[in-house]
C-alpha cells in the first residue's frame, strides 16, 4: 500500500475540519440520551439526521418492533423504541460497506453526569464522548470527506445508527442481520482503548431473568401456607452463580434480584436478573441447557419462567478477521498509526454482523477509557487520528489495494460472497 496524493488531500481535509469533528460530539453529549430516556434518545436522532443529511443520500428512519420486558413483579410488558436511523448511498457499487454505530448512552435521564469537561491532561471527560457519540462524529467525518476522493464511486456504504445497543440491541439486531448480509465488510465506530488497540475475538453474550411465583401468606398467622419466591430466588441465583468455573470461558453474572414483601407477609414473587458470556457456540449451549435445568428445579410448589435470550453470538478472530485487521494494520502504518489488538469479553454491534456473515472491524472509534462509568473520557487528538483511519480504509476499498470481496468469502461457512 502507499499514499498518493489524491488520498493525501482527503486525509488533509479531515486534519483541517479536526476542532469540528470534535466540537460537534461535545455537543451531542449535552443531550442525555440513556437508552431508556425516550424523549433525549428523540431529540439525539433529530440532531444525528441533520448531520447524516451532509451524505450523498438522504437518511431514513428504519421503525423498530416493541421489545418484550419482565416487571419486577414477574409480569411481560413492551418497551417501544426510537427507530433506527439509516443512510444507503451508491447500492449498486462494486464493493459495499456497512458501518454502524449507537446514539444510545448508559446514563440514565437522572444520571448527575450531564456535560463534557477537559481534564488536567487533556482528555475530555463526558457522557458518550467515547461510547460513542466520538465514535458517531469520526463515522461521518470519514464519509463526508470520503466523497471528495475521485475513486469513491467505487464504494457503496449502508450507515446505520441504533438506539438500543447499550441494552443488547434487542429490537435493532434483525436490522443489523439484514444491513450485514448486504455488505462485504463491516466497520463499527466503538471505542477503541486507550492506546489504540482494537477489539479482536470477542465473547459472546445473553441477558436472562427467571421470574419466580410463589403462594403469599400472613407471615404469622399462616406463615405455613405460604410459599416464598424470594427464597426460591435466593437458591436460584446461588445455582446460576454455581455455573462460573465449569466450563471454561463461560461466566455468569447475577446482576439484581427483585421482590420482596412487608415483613409480616411471606413473598410471592421475586425475580432473578443475570447475564451470561460464552467464547463459542458450543458453550452457550451448554450454558442454556444448564440454565434450563436450575429452572425445572425450582420445587417447593415454586413456580420459575425463563425469559430472555442470547443476543450476541461469540465472535471469533477466524481466518478473515485476521486478513482484514492486518489491512486496517497496514493502512494505519500509512498514517503512522501502530494498530494492534487484543481479545475482549465485552460485546457489540460486531458481534451481531458476524454472527450474519460480515468480516468487520468494530472498535475505529476514538481512543478513551473508562467508559459505562462517571469517568468516561476520550482524548481529542483521537479524533482526527480516527477519521483518517477510516477514510483511508475507504480509499484503499475503492482502488482495489483492501480486497473486500476477497475477505468477505473467507467466511466461507457464512455462505458466498456478494
């Protein structure tokens, strides 16, 4: 590979525009949008289609089906979600990219953390900043500026940003199935870490609740008559806490029960919250039959119901993974970028484009740390780095030196190439 001076000038473009791509994720992180808080999560995708409209193709709004929640007194409800936001330009190019991202945050309405401020060493300490309204930033500064290079006819690119990712992309992920299987290679704008590595294997993950159903009872006058689910949730979590240490790889986080009564009432209902993470196919299926059988085992004229499912498959660095990241390698050397990488047991919108055949890279966002928590930052400088790491990828798409379909067929087991 080598720069010419065609990609010279885009990569220019985007050093020259690097204080707005910055600037306008500070801005979008003023707008708490916690994937449960449905009026911030509206005016986020507002702002986010008046930004897409800077693309060759006028966005679109993709409706999303109601997700299935379990109440904490055991009871199935729907929670509606935002749609999706899409941009499809060139479909009928040579060569098709999917890059997806979230608008989603992990804070909630009520979260203290509202606003970006600037450490003593720099780095900008904010909600979204890195996971990934940065992310969303460098995305469109990379397509915006992608379009001035004389060969991007060659690229057709489906964009797709989604309001559910920090909750599994529970109502997104059929969307993100259909996005894949029309592309050759996928690019995912998490963020990476600190020093730039990216995300290789990942585990896969499920989140899970047995809502148990119990007999209530005056704790003193008929203390025997009653049957209490917050026992039986008690022991249930204790099994599914059992699980961790016997199949390697595969951990099993009891993350909150619900339930409970007045004290002078025997509890009827309680409800066991968990999530699950597995390195490959065989281990959650292991782990389901396991969970399965707690189930059945309940007794105690208990009565449990298994809700949930798994909704990322594992991801793991096969044969075309590795082809692609050593071009990401290569094109990073271009930029005297050093990218390497490392497995992570964290999970995203990568594993839902794998687990539908696409070869994707999903950690090009900004460099930063500590994210999900009051201490999330990412480093400015990152900003512009990024970008022109995926714009380059791009150009190198386009003329032919990354050879998408090339790789997209050595997911062999996925099915053929486009």
């Amino acid at each position: 590979m080598r720069l010419n001076s065609k990609d010279r000038a885009v990569l220019d473009h985007i050093a020259r525009d690097g204080g707005q791509i910055v600037d306008r994720a500070v801005d979008w992180c003023a707008v708490n949008s916690g994937s449960r808080h449905l009026a911030g999560l509206e005016r986020q995708r507002r702002i986010l289609l008046d930004a897409a409209a800077r693309l060759p193709a006028a966005p679109i709004e993709i409706p999303l089906s109601p997700s299935r929640e379990v109440g904490a007194d055991g009871r199935e409800s729907e929670f509606h979600h935002p749609p999706c936001l899409a941009v499809v330009v060139r479909p009928e190019a040579p060569v098709q990219v999917v890059l997806t991202g979230h608008y989603d945050t992990v804070y909630p309405e009520t979260s203290p953390f509202q606003v970006v401020r600037t450490r003593p060493d720099g780095a900008l300490h904010g909600p979204g900043i890195a996971d990934m309204k940065g992310g969303i930033s460098v995305m469109l500064a990379a397509l915006e500026t992608f379009e001035r290079h004389p060969e991007a006819a060659n690229v057709g690119y489906r964009v797709l940003l989604s309001p559910d990712e920090e909750i599994g992309s529970i109502a997104s992920g059929p969307i993100l199935a259909d996005f894949a299987r029309q592309g050759h290679i996928g690019l995912t704008y998490e963020p990476a870490l600190a020093d730039g590595a990216l995300a290789s294997a990942r585990k896969g993950s499920g989140n899970f609740h047995v809502a148990i159903h119990g007999r209530a009872a005056h704790a003193g006058r008929d203390f025997a008559a009653g049957r209490n689910a917050v026992i039986g949730a008690a022991r249930t979590a204790e099994k599914l806490h059992g699980l961790n240490g016997q199949r390697d790889g595969v951990t099993v986080n009891v993350a909150r029960i619900d339930g409970g009564a007045p004290l002078n009432m025997v509890p009827d209902v309680a409800v066991v919250r968990f999530n699950v993470r597995f390195p490959d196919a065989a281990a959650a299926a292991w782990f389901q039959a396991e969970v399965a059988r707690i189930v059945s085992e309940i007794g105690d004229d208990l009565h449990a119901h298994l809700h949930g499912l798994i909704t990322r498959g594992a991801k793991p660095f096969n044969a075309a993974q590795q082809r692609l990241f050593g071009a990401v390698k290569d094109v990073g050397a271009l930029l005297g970028q050093d990218i390497a990488w490392k497995p992570s047991g964290g999970v995203c919108e990568g594993n839902n484009l794998f687990a539908s055949g696409l070869p994707n890279v999903d950690t090009l966002g900004v460099r930063g740390g500590d994210i999900h928590s009051e201490a999330e930052h990412a480093f400015p400088e990152s900003f512009v780095e990024r970008a022109q790491l995926s714009a380059l990828i791009l150009m190198k798409l386009a003329n032919g030196e990354i050879d998408a379909r090339a790789i997209r067929a050595q997911m062999g087991a996925f099915g053929e190439s486009r």
